[in-house]
C-alpha cells in the first residue's frame, strides 16, 4: 500500500516528478503469499520533442541483502544486550530480571516473556518471573512455579530444537 502511494504519482503525473530515472526499495507481495524486497529501478524515455513514450523498470531482488541487514541489526541488539548484563553484577536479582525479560522481549518482537531455568536432564522448567509488556506499567511478577516440559508442547518443541517459538 505504502509503496503504491510512492510509485503510482510517477506513472501518473511523469513531468510533475521530473523523472528522468529513480530507483526505490518496494516489498512486493509474490503468488505464493511470500514477500520479496526489490530495488526497482524506473528510466523515462522520452521523444525528441521531451514527450513521454515509456518507461523501462528493473526489479532486483534485494531480500537477501534486506535479511542480512536485519540480521546483523539483531546481532547487535544482542551483543549491546549483552555488554549491559555483563556490567550489572553490582544491581540487584530483580533489576536483573527486569532487564533480562526486556531485552528478551523486544529482541523477539514480542509482548510477553519468562525467565525459567531447565533442570540438567531438560525435563523440569522453573519459571522465575514473568514480564507482560502489553500491561501498562510493564508488569514483572515474580512466580516461582515449575512445568514439566512433556506437558507443554510448544515449550517442548523449544527446548528440543534449541530455537524460540513465538507462542500467539
């Protein structure tokens, strides 16, 4: 839609904008119902009189690039992360966890996290705190309770693939 807005006054009004060539990063919505990020490239060409024939459009296929750019921004997030926990030894557990559960959520785009700890055979997860940042206030409740994985599939299939799953 945001694109449309960018590309549909070019076609429309090609004098107003001057276009001689302009180049714009647009995601494209693919008959699979994927998405692919292109660097669309329009060139005007124009009759001797400066009148408008056509136009000729390049599409490359930028959505690796896009990927990688994204992935190094994580990447980063998380070192950043990272440092900061490091240099908290002298804050408290609770500042500790606030801090945690925050980086945790914004780095997975989420609303809600918990800090839990897995036993060593990977059957037990004691949940510590939990943080809920769709509540105004950012609300940290401490509740100590343990799951047993088997009984949860979506925390099991976690711990198992070693991977996040966003839980809707």
């Amino acid at each position: 839609e945001n694109d449309r807005k960018i590309l549909l006054p070019v076609f429309e009004e090609p004098e107003k904008h001057a276009l001689q060539q302009k180049a714009y990063e647009v995601l494209f919505s693919r008959n699979d119902g994927g998405e692919m990020w292109g660097l669309t490239r329009l060139s005007a060409v124009y009759d001797t009189r400066q009148k408008l024939l056509f136009f000729i459009v390049m599409i490359n296929d930028i959505t690796d690039q896009k990927l990688a750019i994204e992935e190094v921004r994580l990447n980063e997030a998380r070192l950043m992360a990272l440092n900061r926990l490091n240099n908290m030894s002298e804050k408290s557990v609770e500042e500790i966890s606030r801090f945690a559960l925050t980086e945790l959520i914004q780095l997975t785009n989420s609303t809600t996290g918990y800090l839990g700890f897995l036993t060593q055979n990977d059957k037990v997860v004691s949940i510590q705190a939990w943080m809920d940042l769709s509540r105004t206030g950012h609300t940290v409740e401490q509740m100590p309770e343990r799951w047993i994985v088997a009984n949860h599939p979506e925390l099991n299939r976690a711990i198992t693939t070693r991977k996040a799953v966003n839980i809707d």
